[in-house]
C-alpha cells in the first residue's frame, strides 16, 4: 500500500490550528528558527531491513500480523514510514537476510519512494542453510584459515550487492569472541580478525567506508574480538582512512559515558555512524529515547558541536540508522517513535548556546555549564519538529495517523495475518 497524498493534507488540515499555536510559541524563543527547520528536513535516518517484523527473545518471539514476506514489501513498510514522517528515507540492508534478487526493481521502487541505500550489513554470526563451514568458533578471527576465507568472501559479496544498489558503506558486526577463558588466544585472535578485515578492505571500491562496529558481550560471554571502541579503533586505524568506528548505543558496558566516546572518535575524524536504540540492561535494542533520552541528547549534543569543529555536514557525513527490535509494538510505529525520538534530540542539540556553554566552561562556571544543557533539553521543541515535518510534505502526527487510518490493518488485508519476516 502506498499513502496518498491528499490523505495527508487532510490529516494536517486537522491539526493545523491547534499545531500553529504550539509552532508559535516554541519558535517565538529561538533566533534562527528557520536554520533549524532547514537542518532537520536535511536530516535522514535509515531503517534496518531487519527490524520490520516483530523481534523476539531467545525464549519466544510472538509474530504480529500484516508483516513484509519479502525485500519489497520490507521496502514499501520504509516507504510508508517515510511518507508520514519525510525523515525515514534510507534502508539499511542485511545480507543474507534481504539478498536483493532483481536490482532494477529494488532500485526503482527505492526511487519510487524515495529511498535511498544506506550502509550493507554481512552476516558472520550465524550459519545459513547449506553453509560449508560453521562460524560456531567466530569468522574472520577463526583459527581455521577457510573458514576466514569464507567469511571474507561473504562480506564481499555484501559489498558487490551494495554496489549495485548504489550503497556506499560495509557494517561489520562480528560476534567472534570466546565463552571461556582459555579458549582463545587474544593476540591471535585480534591479528587474525585484521588479517581478514584488510582483504575486505581491500575489496572497498574507492567511495566506500567500511564501519567497524564493537559490542561488549553476547553472543560471547568472555571476551568479543572487537569488543569495545578502543579494540575497534585500533582496527579502523590499521586499515585506513576508509575504515571508520560504528557506535551502537546498546553495545556498552553499564553506564558507560557515550557522549564522551562520540566527541573522541569525532575528534579523531573516526566516527562512522550510529546504529541507534536504547537500552535498560545490555544490547535491549529497545525504541530510541524510550530509557535514557538525556543521554540521547547529550550525544547529540556532542554530534552537532563536534562535527560543527570540523565543518562536517550533518545529514551526510555520517551514516545515521536504527538497529532495533520490536517484541511488544507493532515495528512500524516503533520507529515512528525511535525517529522521533532522534528528531527531537537533534532539534535540541541545535538549540545548545555554544558560545556561552563555551564561556562557562573557561570560567569553571559548572552551575550555568548545567544549567544550559538542562535548560535546552527541558525545552519542548516537537512543534519545531512536525513544522520541519509539514514543510517537507510529511504528517503533523505520523502516529496518530498510522493509527486513525488505520495502515496495519490495511497491511493485514494485503498480506495476511501469518507473515512472519525475516530479521532479528
Ligand atoms: C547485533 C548488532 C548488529 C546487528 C545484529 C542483528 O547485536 O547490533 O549491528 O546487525 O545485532
Ligand atoms: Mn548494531
Ligand atoms: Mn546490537
């Protein structure tokens, strides 16, 4: 199903009195208002493939209904999403879970849409049907040659499927690691895991990035191969300029300080992207902002001052995407939130006096440092963001309009209530 114009504008005419109010007096306090607006219309984040369908744990998982069956479908759920919210408008593909099977189709209902590829993900940490040699001791740190080989070939595979979509960055996500002490050999293991990398990166075609993303735990206990920022750090700056370091906000060790670690990486012009989510424990990949939206903004924070220093562009000079799942809600309305929850982080960051924040901070003055932040975050900046929304030809309030016009149930009729999609 695709939404129809006019149904939007409907929608909009709705909430168009009581939206002005709101847009009034939050942008009668900000001096540059429409700086803003322009930066967050510019502002994109990709989807995962993998989250459109309800997730599960390794206990269960309770599929819901009118889930995409296949790549297209998954790219018409993005396509809604975007419709409603203009800010969706990239799909991060994983591989082999989404293979594309007819590129011309795939790209032209991605043009159709509006979206646009972003980062490819491989797939080392399971085995598939049919696969010669098991990833059960890791991949690219195995200690067995062919199996390195084989888990080389496939991430240059991702790469060769990325090229042709028109995709121009490689996700590594590895879960080498070990369960036990003893069981693996640190140095060996990291060398190896290099080894590997630096004939994927070989592989890169010229305008590619390859992003190395890190996780402290699961599905290895003891030790990951790549396991936090500085292990991946290492890793990104032995390959080269093209090798970047990926932050997964649920890839920490408890109450780590992410910000930090984003205004560094940024600083070593090191950071690749975000794969966005929030967490309460470890890797919950539960819907951005929903835990610990401070923290959110915080980050953001950074984002914007640092990549400002360096005179970055922020809608495209780092790769933005969700990496979330969904047990509970309906997938599409969760990343309605988790986008909205990113947006208005965003919007907040803008809003940072850094010339003061800067002053305050020469001067020790750590009362008014605090007071700025929490000042700006406390600030309620959500008409500012469905007015970026409505200029763009998007929804005044995508949820509720998933909702009233009731999208899932559409979907349901179309394509029945057993679809179960692939992903996590
Ligand atoms: C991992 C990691 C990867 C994602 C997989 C599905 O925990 O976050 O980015 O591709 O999950
Ligand atoms: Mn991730
Ligand atoms: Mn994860």
């Amino acid at each position: 199903m695709q939404i129809e114009k006019y149904k939007i504008e409907e929608h909009n005419q709705s909430l168009l009195s009581e939206h002005k109010r709101k847009y009034e007096f939050a942008a009668a306090d900000i001096k540059n208002v429409n700086t803003v607006i322009q930066k967050l219309i510019d502002f994109n984040v990709a989807i995962p493939s993998w989250a459109l369908g309800t997730g599960g744990t390794r206990f269960g998982r309770f599929s819901g209904a009118g889930e995409p069956g296949n790549l297209i479908e998954k790219m018409e759920d993005v396509g809604l999403l975007h419709a409603l919210n203009r800010s969706s408008g990239a799909v991060s593909l994983h591989i082999p879970w989404d293979i594309p099977e007819n590129y011309p189709a795939i790209k032209s209902l991605a043009a159709q849409l509006g979206l646009k590829f972003d980062a490819m993900n491989s797939n080392t940490f399971q085995d598939q049907k049919g696969q010669e040699l098991s990833y059960k001791f890791g991949s690219l740190q195995h200690v067995n040659k062919a199996v390195r080989k084989q888990a080389i070939e496939h991430n240059i595979d991702v790469i060769k499927h990325g090229v042709e979509l028109g995709s121009k960055a490689l996700t590594v996500w590895l879960s080498d690691g070990s369960c036990f002490p003893g069981q693996l050999n640190f140095r060996k293991a990291f060398q190896n895991t290099l080894a590997s990398l630096q004939e994927i990166y070989t592989a890169l075609p010229a305008d590619w990035k390859i992003f190395v993303e890190y996780k402290a735990y699961e599905p290895n206990f003891y030790s990951m191969t790549v396991g936090d920022w500085g292990q991946s750090l290492l890793y990104a700056n032995k390959l080269g300029s093209k090798a970047y370091t990926l932050v997964d906000l649920g890839h920490h060790l408890a109450n780590a300080n992410i910000e930090q670690i984003v205004s560094l990486l940024l600083m070593e012009g090191k950071l690749a992207g975000f794969h966005f989510n929030d967490s309460k424990y470890g890797d919950d990949d539960l819907t951005v902002g929903s835990i610990k939206p401070y923290q959110l903004f915080l980050i953001f924070n950074e984002l914007v001052e640092g990549m400002d220093a360096r005179g970055m562009d922020h809608a495209s000079d780092l790769g933005w995407m969700i990496d979330a799942s969904h047990n509970v809600k309906d997938p599409l309305e969760d990343l309605l939130q988790s986008v909205e929850a990113i947006m208005i982080s965003y919007a907040q960051a803008l809003l940072v006096d850094r010339t003061k924040l800067n002053e305050v901070q020469q001067d020790n003055d750590v009362v008014t440092a605090q007071e700025i932040l929490q000042n700006t975050f406390r600030t309620d900046v959500r008409a500012i963001v469905a007015e970026a929304r409505l200029r763009n030809g998007g929804a005044l309030n995508p949820l509720q309009y998933f909702r009233q016009m009731k999208v899932r149930e559409q979907l349901i009729k179309e394509r029945g209530s057993k679809t179960v999609a692939t992903g996590l």
